[in-house]
C-alpha cells in the first residue's frame, strides 16, 4: 500500500526493509515541512512577526529623524553663513546724525537711520539691507545677492538699477 517503486525494490532485494522505512520516514518528514511552508508568504520566508514590523517601524522612524536632523543642521548651517557674510560686510549706520531711511516690510514700514551719502548708495541699488532676527543691517549690494542665494526671506531692500534712471 505504500510506494509501488519501494515495493518492487524490496521484492528484488536492492533494498532493505530498514532502508525503506527510513525513506519513508523521511518522505513524512518533508510533506510535513510543506505544509507548514504553507503558511508562509509565497516567497518562501518565515511568516513577519510582531518583533519583525516593530523593527521595520524603528528603522524607518530613525531614517525620518535623521533626514529631518539633517535638514535642520542645514537650515543652521545656513542662517550660520549669511550673519557671518551679514556682520563681516556691514556698513556703518550713523544712528545719531543720520537722515531716516524708510522701507517696506510685508505690510509696514519701518525706518533706519544712514548717513546722507549711504541713501544715494541704496537708491541706486550699491547697498541693500538685510534682515537678521531682530535687526536690519547695510550690506553692499554683492553680499545682498549672496545672501539671497541662501535664504530670500532676509533680504528686506535691493535695487535693481534700471537703464531708465531720469524718470522726472
């Protein structure tokens, strides 16, 4: 009742009845195997535990952080280089003798106070000025554009020289 070939191999005497239970055995053992592969996914690895899923979510929650600590220490690294650009190119202010400079931000306006020559200098676009946290800071025009490159938000008053400087 068991496998025709075995049968015909144990009446010839090739094989001996030990032999022949130990293959058989091992046959059970592998149908066993199978149907227990069964229940794994279609490609052949062991079923994902608990242990497996909460691993994956660390590691993706940890590349997260790192890709967001990164882009934070970027952002630093950022507003690092334009106050050293900013505080190494500034041009002096005359607080105490100088004329009010108005200029637009959003929707007020606010003021600093330049020397006289320093207003000619920013109404022909020669120096702009700049936003650092709380305060406004006269750059030269070169450093404006700089700063730009990094961050447009900071940059407060540029201008752009136009071909049509006689408009009266």
């Amino acid at each position: 009742m068991g496998n025709p070939l075995q049968d015909q191999l144990l009446k010839a005497g090739l094989v001996t009845k030990k032999q022949a239970n130990k293959a058989k055995q091992e046959q059970y053992v592998q149908g066993k195997k199978k149907k227990k592969g069964k229940a794994t996914r279609k490609t052949g690895r062991k079923p994902i535990t608990k242990a497996e899923i909460a691993r994956a979510a660390e590691v993706a929650r940890n590349k997260q952080l790192s890709r967001q600590q990164a882009e934070e220490r970027k952002e630093h690294e950022k507003q690092a280089q334009i106050k050293q650009l900013v505080m190494q190119n500034r041009v002096e202010r005359d607080e105490k003798n100088g004329q009010a400079y108005h200029f637009a931000l959003g929707k007020k306006i606010h003021r600093i106070f330049v020397a006289e020559e320093m207003i000619d200098r920013l109404c022909q676009g020669q120096l702009g000025i700049v936003q650092l946290t709380d305060s406004f800071e006269v750059v030269p025009a070169k450093v404006v554009r700089q700063v730009a490159e990094r961050d447009k938000e900071a940059v407060v008053s540029l201008r752009e020289p136009s071909e049509e400087e006689d408009w009266w």
